[in-house]
DNA sequence: GCTCCTAGGGTCACGTATGACCGTCTACTC
DNA sequence: GAGTAGACGGTCATACGTGACCCTAGGAGC
C-alpha cells in the first residue's frame, strides 16, 4: 500500500529548535540501540524505528550509517562527561577525606563503567578495530574525552590525594583494571555492583597513595 | 551457469580424518575472519571463502553461523593455551629469578594480548552480551579458560613468586589492567610493544611482590 | 503575500547473508 | 560387492540493510 498522503507531522518551534531536537532524538536512540543490540544492531532502521522518525528524516540529518555512528561517538563522549561530573559533585558534596574518600572515588569511578554508555563505547571501539574510517573518527573523540575525563577524576579524588606522589600511576591503574574487569561481565550475571575486585583496588589505592613512593 | 558436475574433490585419507581436518580448516578461518574483518565480518560466506570449502562443507559441520562462532571459541581457548605454554618454557628455560623474572614475566603476558586471537576473543565477548546464546556458551568456555590460564601464569612467574603473599592480587590486578589497556590499542597506532604501562606493571609487581603485605 | 529552500515523509533498486534443499560420491559395513 | 550413511558440492528463496531518490509542507526572507 502507498500512502504518500500519510498523517502529517506538525512541526512546532522554530526550524532551528526542531533540527537539533531531531538530532538529540535520533543520537540518543543510536546509543541506546548500541547498548541494547550491538553495533550490528544499530542499523538505520533500528535507529529510526526506535527514535520514532521517518526514513527521510534520519537520513537527512545523518546521510550514512558511518556518519550516524561517528556523530554518536561524539554525543556519548558529551553527556557521559556532563553526568558523571554531576555524580561527582553530589557524592562529594560533604567532602569526605582519608579511607572514605578513596572508598567513596573508587565506588564512583566504577559505577561509571556500569552506565549503558560504557557499553556502548566498547561496541564502537571493538567495530573501530576493523573500520578506519570510524578508527580515525573515535581517535580523536578518544584524545578529547581523555584528558576531560582525568579532569574529572582530580575532582573525584580532591587535591590532597590527587597531590600523593603517585596518584597518577593509581588513576592509570584503575582505569585501565576497571575497564578490563567491566569487559568480562559483559558476558557474566554476577552484578558488577558487588565485584570483588572493589576491594582490590580499595586496597591497592590505599597502599599507593599513603605509603611514600620510592620511585 | 548451473554446473552440477564440476571437478569433484578427490577425498584423501580416511572420513574421520577428513572430517578433523574439515572443522579444523574452517574454525582457523574463522578466527582469522574475526581478528581481520571483526564479528560481522566472520560470515558464513567469507569464512567459507578464506577456509576454501563449499558451502555444503561448511553448512554440513555447523549448521548455523551461531553454532560455527561457538566452536571458533572453543577452538580458540584451545591453541591460545598451547601456544602461550610453548612460549612460556621457551623464554623461562634458563630460570631467571627476582626482577629479570618479573620482567620477562610481564613482557610475556603482554605478548599474549598482542596475538590476534586476543582480538577474536574480544569481537566475540562484545557479541556475546547481546547474544543469549553466545553468552551461556561463551560463559562456559570462559570459566575452562581462566582456570588453565591461571595455571600457566603460575609456570611463568615460577614458584618462588608464586609463593608470595600478594602473588594473588598482583596477577589479578595485571591481567585486568592489561586488557583494559590492549582494549585502547584497538585504534591506537601506536605499537604495543613500547606501551609505557609495561613499565608501570613492572614497578607495580615488584612493589607488591617484595614488600610483605600488610593486610 | 509570494517565493525559496530546508526539514522531513515515504519508496525503491540493489547488494548481501542465511539456511534450507537437492544431488553426488566415497568410505565403511556386512 | 551390494548397500548405507555420512561427507560434501552447489543452488535457491527469503530477508534484511542501505542509500539513492522523489515527494510535500511550512518557516524564513523579500
């Protein structure tokens, strides 16, 4: 059946307004299609059927899938630094120092990796590996959420630990050991919430922030 | 053109044999598919192309492409291990000890996540999460998985660090780390070899693995 | 008020992946 | 040495994803 005479949508606002409300409306159903089913999931029509948008309207705005999918990489990268300065500053608010506050910065920073965006950065990276066009693209985005995010976690740790002699070697670790841990239960049911990894790194951030280092 | 009596194969060797080598042909493509083309590209048609059978060879082994992924990691579980034994006797036959030990120890592991079946485990971890089935398999081969790999890290470190308090937590804490890091060198150009982690894990193991812990 | 032009709606041709399906041949069995 | 069953060759219908394409409507500038 063709019906070019479908009910019409009825725009409201300015032209503006509703192109960016489109592109919010369209990125954000990309990522939630990237967390729930997968790169090869967030197909075009997936997206549009779950932002709710037609056709013509998803391909206006992002021409190709890759165009989708980088712009994506860029949305994420955004709101995930705008949310997690927010959690931030509400779990810190009572300014907490010594053990608790390490406890409370390791908590936080794990959490982080729960949040559906991490899910659906790993998507993008894994499909990077083998596309160099979105590599190229992820790359950059990468370089630039990098140095905000270490921002971020100089304000989730607060200056005093952040000045520990090798408070730069502990961040890198936790990163880079939150993330690999936050890979496997991809595939896990165990909730990531009572890892007993937690305690590890409790342990480990302790030891390296307190104790003088010795080079 | 149908051409039904194209040059036959002239089967050599007996039908279990041929059958072994069957599955072993195809599962080797295919992880050769997902390390160069990722989890998409691993289909039914480019594996059967890269393996050079028909598709009536490859349909006729794995009926579907979920059940050929599922065997790929199986397969793949299975030589990472051999492989990763071999190289441990050959680096470790001159029994290096203390910090030599450790070093060449760590060298090792990272190597270990430089070998492209690394990045085939990977595309199918990522696929797994939103694959049911590919999740319980995958989970199953995991847990056969880390049990052996744990017992080859105890050959590489040898027993004297093996013994160590903290020997635990320092292997827990390395492995993780290293993945977390491999994961970035997805779309990194850099070379992994000279990644500066490697001589963070180093001082991080010697710290824990000399000092006695204090809890 | 008229025109332009962009935001958007909807369809189509094409390429590609999948698994069912049918046919053949050969290694084993009796 | 006849028969069977498994290993394999090859084709097909189907489904799906993609982006080009053509269409309309309604703000923006005059």
């Amino acid at each position: 059946m063709t019906v070019y005479s479908a009910a019409p949508v009825r725009p409201s606002g300015s032209r503006s307004a509703r192109t960016a409300d489109s592109r919010l409306l369209i990125l954000d159903a990309t990522v939630t299609c990237l967390v729930e089913d997968g790169y090869a999931g967030a197909s075009t029509l997936a997206v549009q059927a779950r932002a709710g948008v037609s056709r013509g309207r998803l391909l206006h705005h992002f021409p190709s899938r890759a165009q989708l999918l980088v712009a994506a990489a860029g949305h994420l990268s955004s709101t995930v630094l705008a949310a997690v300065r927010e959690r931030a500053a509400a779990l810190m608010a009572d300014q907490p120092a010594g053990r608790e506050r390490v406890d409370r910065a390791i908590e936080l920073m794990w959490a982080t990796f729960q949040e559906p965006p991490f899910w659906a950065a790993m998507e993008l990276w894994t499909a990077a590996r083998t596309d160099p066009g979105l590599r190229t693209a992820l790359r950059a985005e990468e370089r630039r959420l990098r140095a905000a995010i270490y921002g971020v976690a100089d304000e989730i740790w607060g200056p005093e630990l952040a000045a520990a002699e090798r408070y730069p070697e502990v961040c890198e670790l936790l990163f880079t050991s939150m993330r690999g841990v936050a890979i496997v239960h991809a595939f896990e049911d165990r909730p990531a919430t009572t890892d007993p990894h937690l305690a590890l790194w409790k342990r480990l951030a302790e030891r390296m922030l307190s104790a003088p280092g010795a080079g």
